[in-house]
C-alpha cells in the first residue's frame, strides 16, 4: 500500500512530523516552534523536510508552495500537507 491510499488525520501529520523533526534534531520540539528562527534546524535541513513531507504522505510540493513560511513550524507543515491532500 503506497502512502498516498493511507489515510492522514492532521493529528496523525503533525506527530509524524513532530517524531521526524525530533530524530533529526535529538531535541523535543513544540509543535509551533519556529524551527529556523530558534537556530535548531538549517536551511539543508528545509531540503530534507520537503523530501519527508513528500515520501510520507504522497504530496508534491512545488511553486509557491515551497516558501519557508509552509516550513516554519510543525503546525505549519501539518496545515501545507492537509492543504495538498484536499
């Protein structure tokens, strides 16, 4: 079954992301955190949560989609994936 049959409720996006966030960084992270501006995450790490948020859940992001507002925050991020799947 590939991602994109799965069904995502927001809550389930945003833990997801929050888990991936949390490996990747080995800190907790509240889910509106500003991760760029709290210095946790670099601009590489935007490339690999682009790449996540396409993998895990069947979207693509691209255009104007692709602005570090849609990546600033957990909540953000689950609000772009929710969108995309509409």
């Amino acid at each position: 079954m590939s991602t994109t049959e799965q069904v995502h409720s927001p809550e389930e996006i945003r833990a997801n992301l929050a888990e991936f966030v949390e490996q990747q960084t080995k800190s907790a992270v509240a889910t509106d955190l500003d991760l760029f501006g709290s210095g946790l995450v670099s601009s590489l790490f935007a490339l690999q949560l682009v790449v996540h948020v396409e993998t895990a859940f069947g979207v693509a992001v691209q255009g104007a989609d692709l602005k570090l507002d849609n990546f600033r925050t957990i909540d953000a991020i689950t609000d772009l994936v929710v969108r995309l799947r509409a």
